[in-house]
C-alpha cells in the first residue's frame, strides 16, 4: 500500500469518526463518548498531514513553526476549556468557533498569494475568497457574541437608523469585491474584501439581544464549517471538506432547531433586534392590583415533602448559582419520602440545546427523569408542585396567551397547569426577553427569593424537618 493511499485511508476512518461523533452527541447519555471519538479521528487525522506529499512530491515544510502553533494553542485551549465555568460553555464555543473561522481565512490568503501568479480557474480563485468572506465574519461575529455573553458590552440589541441597510451596503460590497478580484486578481483588493468582511461580522451581530446570541453561535459555527470545507477544496484537501461540511450542515440544522424551540423564525432572530425593550417593570404589584405571593422555606418544604409528584422545572438561573447538585440531593430526600420526582428540560433552558442536560447530568441525575417539554407538559398536568428554579421565559404564559407578546407561539413548559407553582427567583427582574411573567402573579404561585443553591439547600432542611 503506497503512502498516498494509507493517509487517505486514515482520512477516511478520521471522517467516520467525525460522523459518528454527532450521532453520539445528539443524546446526553453518548456525548463525552462522542467527543473521545471526535477526538481520536483529529489525532489521527493531524498525525497523517506530516507525512502527507504535496502535488510536487514534497513533504510537510516548516514543521518546527508547526509545532510551536500546535504548542501555543494547547497551552491556551486546554486551561481555557478547563477551568470556564458551564454557564459559560457559549461564549467558550463562540470564541473557539471564532478562531478556527479566522484561521480559516487565514490559509484562504495565504492560498490567494500562492497562486495568484498561476493564473487558477475562475472557481478555484472563488473557493478561496469565499473562505476569506465567511471565514472573517464568522471570526469577528463570534468575537462581539463572546463580547456580549460574557458580558465585556451590553447584551442588548445596538441598533441605529437604517442599519439594515447598511449591512446589506456592507454585504453588496463584498460581493462586488469578489467579482472584481476574479476579474482582476487583484492582491490590493483582498485586504479591502478584508476589512469589509470584518466590519460585516460585526455589525452582523451588534443588533441581535443576549437571548438570542445562542442561535447566531450556532449560526456562525455553521459560517465557520463552511470556509472550513472551502479551504479544504482550495487545499485539495478531502477531510477538510468532510468535516467542514458536517459542520456547516450541523450548524445549520441546530440553528433551526433553536429557532423553532423559541417559535421564531430565523429571521425574526437575526433581524428584530429582539430584547431591545425591556417590558417588565420589575414591581412585585401590577396596576390591577395583584401582587405576587412570597413564602418561606419552611412552608414550601412542607408542602413538597407532603406532595404526591413534584415536577421540576430548572433554568439558567440554576446553571448560575452551580446548584445541580443541591437540587439532585432535594430530589433523593424527597424520593426516600415516597415523592415521584421529574425533571422539565426545555430545549433552550440553558444557553444552548442540551446545556441543561449536561449539567444535570454532572450531578448524576438519571437520564431517564429527564424528560422533554412534550413528555413533561403531560406530567405537569398531574403534577402536585411545578418547582421552577431560575427559569422565566420557558414557563411564560405570554407565549401561548398573549399575540401581542414577542415571545406569542414560543413553546413552553406548562408549570402553570401544576396544583401548585414554586418560585426561585433572585428577583422581580424579567428574564433574556425582557418580559413580565404573568404566571408570578398567579394565586397558584409562592415565590421564594435568594440565590437559587442557598434557597434549595434551605428546603433539603426543611424537607428533613418535616
């Protein structure tokens, strides 16, 4: 077996182990084994480049360089990975997916100055500034969504006058450079569709509010597999365009499947600069004059301890207190007590599509009691307790009785339908969307205010002294 075959042969199982990467991380119970086997296909993927010949017969160059990248990288990734908090896991992809954009932008240039002089076909000149186009502003892009989630700007939407028409201006610019470059190959004029692709990204992003950051990750990670596969056809490169296709074709799909988890349209998410208004007046009285109805632990652990079926709903607000494990413990006791205790996962209750799963199942919460929103909405209905600890939006009426509400056809977890309704909520304040919840004023509903692990750590007291 000649050389050139066995490299493209360890390509080949590299990509399969890509593939059967995302069919393990599609449920929470295979995703670590799904990253190991991701993990294992790129090992071997990146070990077969070194001996990999290029069209002139020539080994690898500048392996030492190589190296000290892969040795920089390592020691900025791997402390990075480990030590960013879970509730922090979106912005972490964000800047990740922004590098291996910008890298991918990157060799596109590097590509169009090694050619430039053969005169390459029309479409192979094309490839390589679509890499620099989607490559860019997906690296730019997901830098200011980093920005937003991690709270180093507002995440709230920036919007001035006619900014859709000036993105659009922006994204007609692009594409004129483009032309213009596969007519003149002009070198000048590829550090200008440079500096246009990164304003692009940003001001792609600049308008679109914290709850909905989410999606554009996703959508970006999209953007970035693309260039990805891009500059695995201007490199000749079969692997790069596997993995940067299943990427982009993943990215895609998730992003739809978020869209539709939140009852919007992609581009109502992109371009209503949702969240720009904040609705909520953070009062605990309303001008018709309902007020909300707060109690004690003490009560509410008597109340759960003597339940039938308790159902709880979490929410990013107990992914921000680190209160997974507090929760699971509330859950034993009241399970020794003869409670049948669920779990409520909606498919945004974190940050991003099974974000909450992955936390709880940190604390070793049983796959099996977690159940998706449809399965829940039916126990819900029989429920004695809807816990809800740290979720608004989720849980919002609004979405289904309220068409002038912008969160109006947003599936939800029906906590309302339970007998009784329990609160944790640091405060009034409304949640991403910035909209009052109706379902806090219900005269089912107690409110237990704190920090979400002290007040659950309070019940697990309360429970034992019942």
């Amino acid at each position: 077996m000649s050389r050139g075959t066995l490299i493209d042969l360890i390509y080949l199982i590299a990509a399969t182990t890509f593939v059967l990467a995302l069919k393990g991380l599609g449920s929470p119970k295979r995703a670590r084994v799904g990253n190991l086997i991701a993990a294992f296909g790129m090992i071997l993927a990146v070990g077969a480049t070194f001996f990999k010949l290029n069209d002139q017969g020539q080994h690898l160059r500048h392996i030492p360089l190589i190296l000290l990248a892969m040795a920089i990288g390592t020691i900025v990734a791997v402390p990075a990975a480990r030590f960013m908090r879970f509730t922090a896991m979106p912005q972490l992809v964000a800047i990740f997916n922004g590098v291996g954009g910008g890298a991918a932008a990157l060799v596109s240039i590097t590509e169009f100055i090694h050619i430039k002089s053969t005169h390459p076909a029309t479409y192979v000149t094309l490839e390589v500034l679509l890499g620099v186009l989607i490559g860019t502003v997906s690296f730019s892009g997901s830098a200011i969504a980093y920005a937003k989630l991690q709270e180093l700007m507002t995440g709230r939407p920036i919007t001035y006058p006619g900014q859709q028409i000036i993105n659009a201006l922006f994204a007609v610019a692009a594409l004129a450079l483009i032309v213009t470059i596969l007519v003149t190959s002009s070198s000048m004029l590829l550090w200008v569709l440079l500096i246009v692709a990164f304003v692009l990204g940003i001001i792609f992003v600049l308008p679109i509010g914290g709850a909905d950051v989410p999606v554009l990750i996703s959508l970006l990670n999209a953007f970035t597999g693309l260039a990805v596969a891009a500059s695995g056809f201007t490199l000749g490169n079969n692997l790069l365009i596997v993995a940067g296709t299943l990427v982009g074709a993943s990215g895609i799909l998730l992003t739809r499947m978020m869209s539709a988890a939140m009852g919007r349209s992609l581009s109502n998410v992109l371009f209503s600069a949702f969240g720009s208004v904040v609705t909520a007046s953070g009062d605990a009285a309303r001008d018709d004059g309902r007020t909300v109805r707060s109690g004690t632990p003490d009560d509410v652990g008597v109340l759960l301890a003597y339940s039938n079926k308790v159902v709880i709903v979490p929410g990013y607000g107990l992914a921000v207190a680190q209160a997974q494990h507090v929760v699971r413990e509330l859950a034993d006791l009241l399970e020794s007590k003869g409670v049948e205790v669920s779990y409520a996962i909606h498919p945004v209750a974190g940050r991003m599509p099974g974000h909450m799963n992955v936390l709880l199942a940190e604390a070793n919460i049983p796959y099996e009691k977690l159940k998706e929103m449809d399965e829940a909405n039916s126990e819900l209905a029989t429920a004695d307790v809807a816990l809800v600890v740290g979720a608004n939006d989720t849980v919002n009426p609004a979405a289904k009785n309220d068409p002038h509400s912008p969160i109006y056809g947003m599936p939800i977890i029906n906590a309302g339908d339970a007998q009784n309704i329990v609160f944790l909520k640091r405060s009034m304040r409304p949640g991403f969307a910035g909209i009052e919840n109706d379902l806090l004023f219900d005269p089912k509903t107690v409110l237990l205010f704190g920090d979400a692990k002290d007040t659950l750590s309070k019940l697990v007291t309360a429970v034992k002294a019942s």
